[in-house]
C-alpha cells in the first residue's frame, strides 16, 4: 500500500460552506450536504465541529473540527459542571438527558440559556 497522509487531521480547521442556513460563530454545526454546514439540531449524530465565525448562506466558514479541544460553547439551558453535552437545537449545547449523541464534556457550569462554557470535545 501506498502511504497514506489524511486531508485534515482531528482538531484542524477546515474551510466548508454554510448551507442552506446561516451559521453562528461559536455554535455547533453538522454537515448538510457535501462540504456545507448548517447549526447542529438537537441531538445531532452529524455535529462536525464549531463555526469560526457567522457566515451567511452560502459563504465559506472555518470550521473546528471534532473529536478534540476545548471550545466555548453556548447552553440552551443550566449544564452542570461534568455533565455530558449534546447538540441542542441553534448549534447550542445541552445536558445529554435522554440524548445518544455526546459532543463534549461541560468543564465549567451554565445557569440558564445563552450562557457561554467551555466544553471538551469527545
């Protein structure tokens, strides 16, 4: 076999497009259709990292990849410090509940929606 190098390695950004749905700096967003992101709905199996910045329909967007880092994210509501988190609806994050696709684990606390922590991305 030939060698082998990967295209992005996990925790790189990459440059992809916002879909058809603007795309927030600092949220969750998952892929949509080939090389475009949308926000991350809740509960997303398809979370592929966070946008860099906002980006309108259309526009390329930096994107930082999963499965590593620590990123600051934004709570839909109160997260416990430790609390496994998964995608929420907008591209926030969520304590995982009843949810089956963890994103990160909550390294600081949220008390209400719109508060910004940090999470480890797993």
């Amino acid at each position: 076999m030939a060698d082998y190098l990967p295209k992005f390695k996990p925790g790189q950004a990459v440059t992809l497009t916002a879909g058809a749905t603007a795309v927030v700096g600092g949220r969750l967003v998952e892929v949509s259709t080939a090389s475009a992101v949308i926000p991350a709905t809740a509960d997303s199996a398809k979370v592929v990292g966070v946008a860099g910045f906002d980006a309108a329909t259309g526009e390329s967007v930096t994107v930082y990849t999963r499965p590593s880092g620590v990123h600051r994210l934004v709570a839909s509501a109160a997260i416990a410090v430790g609390a496994k988190v998964i995608a929420a609806a907008d591209g926030k994050v969520a304590t995982i509940g009843a949810g089956t696709n963890p994103v990160g684990i909550a390294l600081t606390a949220a008390t209400d929606d719109l508060d910004v922590i940090d999470v480890l991305f797993i």
